[in-house]
C-alpha cells in the first residue's frame, strides 16, 4: 500500500526510540521508502547507524550535514517527502513544532514540509495531560497535523496512564488511510457485508459456514483507503476489524439484513461479500436439544434475500455488487444470478479452485457484468478487493 511513497520519518527523544527501528523496518516492507532524521538528544537512546543499515540511507541529525541526494538537507527532504510523520514525537518536539521553532534537522525540515504531517506522541501520562502539552496538540491539528493518539498501560517510568507510543499497526494504518491511495471514492456511501452468518438451532448449537471474512473486510479498507465512508456489516470473525470503518457487528442472516436495510438508502455502493444462510432452522428450541435413539429430522426454511430485496428496490444512480461462490458451472450459474437478482457487477470464484475459496490470502475471481467479464489472476484479497472497485467504479453513472 506504501509502494514508492516516500516517508520522512522523524524521532525525538524518547525510550521509545527502539520502537522507531520497528516502524522503520515496517515501512519498507510495506514498499515505502524511508529517510530518517533523528534529534541530538535522540541519538543517546539509539544510534544514527542502526537506521542507517534499516534504510541504506544516511540518517540525518546536524542541520549542516551533506550527502550525495540531498543539496539544502532542510528543504530538499521536505520537497522530496510524500508524508513526514514523527515517531515517537517528545513534549519538546512538539511544542517547538507547533509553534514554529526550528533550531535542529528535525524542527527545520518539519517547518519546511508542505506534505501530510503526522506526529505520534510518547511521553510520561503527567507530561501529556499538562494543558501545555494538550494546547500545543491542539495547535497542531489546526496546523494540519493529523496525531496519532498514545496508548495507555505501564509506562517506562513506571507511571500508569496514557502516553505509550501507538502500537505499530495504528500508525501505519493511519498513514496508509491519508496517502496510500488516491482518494477516487471521496463523497461515496459504501456498504460491504462480510463473514458467515449463525443460524441458531438451540441455545448451544447453530447452522454456519467456513466465511472467514478475508474478503469482505478487504473490500471495506480499500474502499476507506480510496476515500469513501464506508460501512461494514459483519458476522463473528476471528480478524482484525478495519480502522476507520464504521462496524455493524451481527449474528444471524436476519440481523444482517436488517442492519443492511437501515441502512441502504443512503448507500452510493452496496457490495455483499459475506456468505449469508439461505435457510435457517423452522424452529429454535429454547433448551438443548438432547440427543436420541435413531435418525432425527431438521426442517428448514428460507431466510430473507438480502440481494434480492436490494435489487428490487434499489434508488436511482446506485450500484449493486454480489458474489457467487460455485463448485460447477461457474460462469452460468453466476450470470443467472446476475439477472435474477437484477444487480450491477457479480464477483463470482470456484471453491475448487487453487488459490480461492475460504480462509485464504489469495483469490481467483471473474468480475462479471450484463455486458462485460474479465477473469482476474490469482491475486492477494486485498489486489483482488482493488481490482473489484476499479470495476465498479468504471460502471458507476457519472
């Protein structure tokens, strides 16, 4: 998601430093790439040469150091950043960037960056809710800055409260949000419905599926990636729910489309991923059902078609978005449901196929339309998720 966007990082004087050599190394995995600065006072908690060795690049403290990339350091590091986010960001650091001082590498290249600036405070609990401190952050985000908030727990000094430097994955999931994408779904409503859905057949056992997800709550971050407001519907999961995506969290094929109905009208674009029963059970038993001698019957009846329903009263200028998972005749079977459902765009994969199905990383799909199919290669859920919304997006009334 990071891919060739290069990150200005910054770390101030903290015993959170270590945790900056994580971030560092975090990042470029991810594809960015990395140029730190690092304050005077920073360098006695970790070596300018352990971000050296991280980054291949030269870590830069003095304000009057030269290398071969960079002319004026201050100006051309801050040209050459696509975000410069500071990590972990001291008291101090703060309060001299929010108030326009610039006396070391780091103060002066942050005053020169015209990028997204990010800043993720770590501090003693008593240091952070001094109202100097929570002025100068206020500051900040007036300036543009967007902060990253710190954890709470058992601080270094020995102090409990808030002031841990944010974990790893909120950082990078919230520089990611601003700058890995461009922001083409900017003022759309999008909906996803991920998981399985548990149908209940007593107070201890229920009727589900092998859904883990995967793909649903891919599509709900690159939605949020590209710019929309996006909901997310989901049946119990055992992943991380996506940050900064509203979560509706249900149970049964019932609660899902109730919390899908209340919402619909507002939706720009609806995309039902999640493998939803098509029956449940006639009757739930309100105690344990015991077993017996013998065989034993299960009646069954159907549960709402959440599709179905959409398609039939959808509103002018929205877009619906459905999945077919098949074990034969793929393509046939999934174009019926196209037409029946009356929708825009099915995602339809084999559960046979290698590389698709539940529970993996990857997905084998064919995007299909009334007038258009494109077999997709195997990709990661999340390429696959991008590839769905470029589709959607191609078909969308202007």
């Amino acid at each position: 998601m990071l891919k060739g966007k290069n990150i200005l990082l910054g770390v101030s004087s903290s015993i959170a430093c270590y945790k900056a050599a994580y971030l560092t190394r975090a990042l470029i995995k991810r594809g960015a790439n990395v140029q730190v600065m690092m304050t005077q006072n920073a360098t006695q908690f970790l070596t300018p040469l352990t971000f050296e060795q991280l980054t291949g690049r030269k870590c830069l403290v003095d304000t009057f150091d030269r290398n071969f990339e960079f002319k004026v350091e201050h100006v051309s590091a801050a040209r050459w950043a696509d975000a410069c986010l500071i990590a972990p960001a001291s008291a101090n650091v703060l309060a001299k960037m929010a108030h326009g001082l610039a006396d070391d590498m780091l103060t002066t290249t942050v005053l020169a960056c015209d990028c997204p600036k990010f800043a993720a405070p770590a501090m003693n609990t008593h240091m952070y809710e001094n109202p100097a401190t929570q002025e100068n952050l206020e500051t900040l985000r007036r300036h543009g800055f967007t902060l990253i908030e710190p954890g709470e727990g058992y601080l270094a000094c020995g102090d409990v409260g808030k002031g841990r430097l944010a974990d790893e994955d909120q950082i990078l999931d919230t520089l990611e949000a601003a700058i890995a994408c461009e922001k083409d779904l900017q003022g759309k409503q999008v909906l996803v419905t991920a998981g399985p859905t548990q149908e209940a057949l007593d107070p201890v056992r229920y009727i589900t599926n092998h859904s883990t997800g995967k793909m649903g709550y891919a599509l709900a971050r690159a939605a949020m990636l590209r710019g929309a407001q996006v909901t997310l519907v989901t049946g119990k999961t055992e992943i991380p729910k996506p940050r900064f995506v509203e979560v509706r969290q249900v149970v049964s094929a019932r609660d899902m489309y109730e919390a899908v109905m209340e919402k619909a009208d507002r939706q720009d674009i609806l995309i039902l991923a999640a493998a939803v029963a098509d029956y449940r059970p006639r009757q739930v038993a309100a105690e344990k059902i015991k077993k017996m001698e013998g065989d034993s019957v299960l009646e069954l009846e159907r549960t709402d078609d959440i599709l179905a329903t959409l398609g039939a009263r959808r509103r002018p200028g929205q877009f619906l978005c459905g999945f077919s998972m098949e074990t034969e005749h793929m393509l046939e079977n999934s174009r019926k449901k196209l037409e029946k459902k009356k929708i825009d765009l099915i995602v339809a994969n084999n559960l046979r196929q290698e590389g698709a199905g539940f529970g993996t990383d990857t997905n084998v799909v064919t995007l299909i339309a009334r007038d258009w199919e494109e077999a997709l290669p195997k990709l990661t859920k999340d390429e696959t998720a991008m590839r769905i919304l470029d589709a959607i997006q191609a078909r969308m009334a202007p």
